[in-house]
C-alpha cells in the first residue's frame, strides 16, 4: 500500500472544523444543550458520537461510585442509577471549553466510520477488551452509528437470537466475516459526507492519507555509485516478500476459506474500491479455476490497472500462489 491512513491529518482536520463550529454556536451562546447538540450538524453522526462520548463520561464517573458502607450494586441502586443517568441525558448543559475537545472527537470518529469502515468496525470489537465481545455493549457502541452500521447490526442480531450475553473476539470477527458476505457490504458513499464536512470547513479525501517511506539499506561503496531510489525499493521489497512466501508458505485449498476478516477489508478497500460484491465474485471466480496462469491471466484482463508492487498485491499474489502451488 503506496498510502497510509493519517491520523495526524484527520486530527488537524478535526480541531480546525470543531473551532469553526464551536465559534460559530458561542458567538451567542454561554452553555450547549443536549437539543443543541443533535442539530449542530448537517451530519446526524457527529452528532451522535459527541452524545456517545458524554454517555462514556457518565459511564467512567459511574465506575469511581464505591463505598465501604453502601452496596452500589444492589439492583434497586442500580435501577435508581440508571434512572438518574436517563434524568442527567436530558439536562445536559455544556461550557464551549469543554465541549469543543468532544466536538473534535466525535468528528474524528466519524471521518474514521466514513472513509475506513473496515478498520472502525475491528476497533469495535477489539475495543471491549478480555479477547471478548460483549453483547450489551456491543448493543451500546451500534446505537449511536447512522453511517455503514447494517453489518454490526446484524452481528448484535446474530448474538441476541444465540442468547449471547458474550462471545469470543475470534469467533465475532468470524461472525461478522460471514455477515459481510452474506449482506455483499458496500461502504457508504464517501463524497457525499466529504462534501458536508467542506461546506463548513474545504476537506480533501487525498489529504487524509500520507505515503509510506520504505527503509532501505544502502551499503557504502568506495566509489560513488548512482542509485535509482524507486529501484532501489522495487528490489528491498521483492526481497522482502520472496523472504517471506518461503518462510511461510504452505498449500492452501480454496481462497475463500483462507482469508483473514483482516484480509477480506484490506483487499476490499485497496483492490476492489470498497466493493465488497465485485471482491466476492473475483475470489469465487478465482477459486473456480485450474492453475495459477489462468488465474494471472484472470487478474490480467480484469484487473491490469492494480499496482504490482503494491503489499497489498504482493500479498493477494501470496494467496494465488499457496493455492495453485
């Protein structure tokens, strides 16, 4: 991959567009309502993930309740705390000091959901923590997305028609494997959202990734010698990637029953535009023939516009190869 996902541009991004609309709403205000906040912006998510990040706040403040004379947890405390939570979500009341840095996550969050669902939804699962996932919370963390959220909330269909009350980390992400299959996921249109965020502050797809540097060892020579750097990289990372199909290469039987979810998002997002239906039908199409020239050849007449020296080819040519080997 020639690009990277920057954190760093999405975090600037997300402070400029948070002060500009914090400005723009204080000019005239001292303190944000809860109402205020879910018509703040044209887009319902950031909305929604700011609500989310109070209703975290409250849950981490719950957490410090402890006392060695009171029991926190009998259930009518519980109840009565829950009933109070419910009390404080409709009187919030929120200086611009305090707000603006849950503005700026929230937009930071939603910038994520937009332009790399794949990734949002593994920080998902993983973000529970134990190698488990949690139903409830599970059902918490889906309730405030509005934007790519049907396979998630399948997943929390699936475990809730299980009656789980946990799973498995492996085996949620292989639930969710299934489901994307199953539902032929496509991400949501990026520019639409893209286009939102610029009206109140320009924003470019392009800027929200920066290119990887490849380390290369140049070994000193008593003479100076030219160097082409891109060669220079072509050779490092062929080098790197002959190394490693040795290493690790082992015969594999169908393509389809070998990929990681992990696999499954990059090769959607790099190879196939995001298009999780056309990603589907190549992997079958693949699978159904006979030898690895016929599938290069596939790959040659249906794909010839992928970079060759990509990881993520590298990587998919990886698979080929332990298939037809």
């Amino acid at each position: 991959m020639d690009e990277r996902f920057s954190l760093k541009a999405v975090d600037d991004y997300s402070d400029d567009y948070s002060s500009k609309v914090t400005a723009s709403f204080f000019a005239s205000k001292e303190r944000i309502t809860g109402q205020d906040v879910l018509k703040l912006s044209a887009i319902q998510q950031v909305n929604l993930f700011v609500i989310r990040e109070l209703l975290h706040a409250w849950k981490h403040e719950g957490q410090k309740l402890y006392s060695p004379y009171f029991d926190y947890t009998h259930p009518e405390v519980a109840e009565s705390l829950a009933k109070f939570q419910n009390l404080l979500s409709n009187h919030i009341s929120i200086s611009r000091e305090n707000f603006q840095p849950l503005l700026k996550k929230a937009v930071s969050k939603t910038i994520y959901l937009i332009v790399d669902p794949y990734d949002f939804f593994s920080d998902i699962l993983d973000r529970q923590g134990n190698g488990f996932v949690r139903t409830e919370e599970l059902r918490n963390e889906i309730k405030y997305l509005k934007i790519n959220q049907p396979p998630l909330d399948k997943l929390l269909k699936r475990l809730e028609e299980k009656k789980l009350e946990q799973i498995n980390g492996n085996e949620a992400f292989g639930l969710l494997d299934q489901i994307l299959e199953e539902v032929n996921f496509t991400p949501e249109d990026v520019e639409t959202y893209i286009n939102q965020f610029s009206a109140i502050v320009p924003l470019s797809v392009d800027k929200l990734y920066e290119k990887k540097m490849q380390a290369v060892n140049v070994v000193k020579k008593e003479a100076p010698v030219v160097v082409n750097p891109k060669e220079v990289v072509k050779q490092e990372i062929k080098k790197e990637s002959k190394s490693t199909v040795a290493e690790n290469f082992q015969k594999i039987g169908r393509i389809k029953d070998n990929l990681t979810i992990n696999q499954k998002f990059m090769f959607t997002k790099i190879l196939f535009n995001g298009d999780f239906e056309i990603f589907t039908q190549a992997i079958d199409r693949l699978d159904s023939l006979d030898n690895l020239k016929q599938a290069l050849n596939y790959l040659d007449q249906n794909y010839s516009e992928w970079d060759k020296e990509s990881e993520e080819y590298e990587e998919f040519l990886e698979l080929l190869e332990k298939r037809f080997a």
